[in-house]
C-alpha cells in the first residue's frame, strides 16, 4: 500500500502540517510514481536500503513494498510522528537527523546499502557529492532531483550542462539519467520538471589517489569551470604551468568542459610534480 493524494492530504491535516519551504519539501502523491521508483532502483529481499528525506512516506512505503529493508531519514521533527504513524509499523526503521550531519559509518553496518530518494532540491548536490566523497557503504544510488541538477550529475564532455559536479561524480561513478517525473506528481506543484538519476559507485575511482590527491584535482576543477568561458591557461593560471599542460597532453586552449575526468586528472598529476 502506498499514499494517495487524498490520504497525503488527511494526514497533513489531522497532524497540522504543511510542506516546509525553507526544507526544500515538495511530497510524491502518485502511488504510480512511487512505485516506478523502487522499480527502477532494481532493489528487493536481502537489500538495504537508506531513504533521505522521508517525508510523509510516500515512498518508504513503495520501497518496503519490494521486501527491501529500509533506514528513513528525516530532518523535520514535525513529520516524525507522521512516519511513526505510517512506515514503522510496516518495519521501516526511522532516524531523525540531519543527512549532512549524521554518523553514516555508524548508521550503515554491513554493506553495500542503496540510497533511495526524493531529495530536497535545496541540498541534493551536497547530500549526493558528500556521500560519494564520505560513505563508501553506499554502493548504488536512485535520486529524484530537479531536472537541471539531474543534467548535470549525469553529463558527459560537450554537454551544456557539464561542470564541477559532473567531474566530481565521475571520479566516484558512474551517473545516467533514467526517468523524469512531472511536477504535477508533487505537492506542493514544483515550477520545474525532476529528473530520476541512477549513480553507480565505482570499485576504485577514476583517478588513481595514489598518484593523485583528490582534494588537489578538485580544486583545478572548481578553478576551471568558475570561469568556463575562459581556455584553461587563463583559469588555471598560477596552479598550472605551460610544462604541465604539455606533460599531460592537454591544450592549453581547451575550455574546461572539453576534458573528461582522466584528463583532469593527468593534468592534476602534472601539475602537482612541476
């Protein structure tokens, strides 16, 4: 059994709520949706699942469906009698905490866990590139995003919609998008579509942090893409030199959106010795 419109509704009510603006809220009404969801994060029995941003359990209630075992997080202190109420006793466990504060290694014992989620639009890119960055129990990812975050966590070289975050996640993974999901599905109505993306943590990373150090290589990535419009020797100028450039077979004249992630790290690794 998952929530319908009607019932996302009474359950507001009779608890005085309303979706949080400042908590970036907007809850899944769709049965439907919620449903395509934990189909698509190919999750059933022996999985365990982590969900941030509960909500009122829309989806909670769709992932338990599938017979996974399910960790809800929620922020809003005001929703946890609400989840109380409808995932626990369908033998969801429940965590009241902040995503971007908990203790993840205590909390995820016996990996690989999946993360499941509608996250906040507000905090999506930080919770995804904190838990890439941070708890490596999470092997898989489905998250619902909105449209334009969702591009670029999945964007290849060329792509408009490349960046630092594209670069950042295809250090830990592998990122597709694999659905989209129209505001009509939330409430409150969101002004923008939401995109489904699928991210898949690699066996080690793209770039080898014995040759180079991560914080280094991001560090020429934010440089490079904070002035995009710029060729690299100009955004880059004082952290990589002209020898660097050669030595990594990169132009000096290529903009940061041209260089996938094993450039930008050869030209880290270059540019770290020079």
């Amino acid at each position: 059994m998952t929530l319908s419109a009607g019932q996302v509704a009474e359950l507001l009510e009779r608890h005085g709520l309303r979706p949080s603006r400042a908590l970036g809220q907007n809850f899944v009404i769709d049965p439907n949706t919620v449903r395509r969801i934990a189909r698509l994060a190919e999750v059933g029995p022996g999985d365990q699942v982590v969900e941030i941003g509960a909500g009122v359990g829309s989806l909670t209630l769709a992932l338990l469906e599938t017979g996974a075992d399910v960790l809800a997080v929620e922020l809003d202190r005001y929703l946890i009698p609400v989840l109380e109420e409808v995932v626990v006793p369908r033998g969801a466990r429940l965590v009241h905490g902040d995503a971007l504060d908990l203790d993840w290694k205590a909390l995820l014992l016996d990996p690989p866990w999946v993360l499941v989620a509608n996250l906040p639009y507000n905090v999506a890119t930080m919770v995804v590139a904190d838990l890439l960055d941070e708890v490596p129990a999470i092997s898989r990812m489905l998250v619902m995003v909105q449209r334009e975050v969702g591009e670029r966590m999945a964007a290849g070289v060329g792509s408009p919609a490349y960046g630092a975050l594209s670069v950042k996640i295809a250090y830990w993974a592998r990122a597709s998008l694999v659905g989209r999901v129209p505001a009509a599905v939330f409430l409150p109505q969101p002004k923008v579509e939401s995109s489904l993306v699928a991210i898949e943590r690699r066996a080690r990373p793209a770039v080898d942090p014995a040759e180079v150090d991560a914080s280094w290589l991001f560090r020429l990535v934010r440089a490079g893409f904070a002035q995009r419009r710029k060729m690299l020797r100009r955004s880059l100028a004082g952290l990589v030199g002209p020898e660097a450039f050669e030595a990594a077979g990169v132009r000096p004249e290529a903009r940061a959106e041209e260089l996938d992630v094993l450039e930008w790290g050869r030209l880290a690794a270059c540019a770290m010795i020079r």
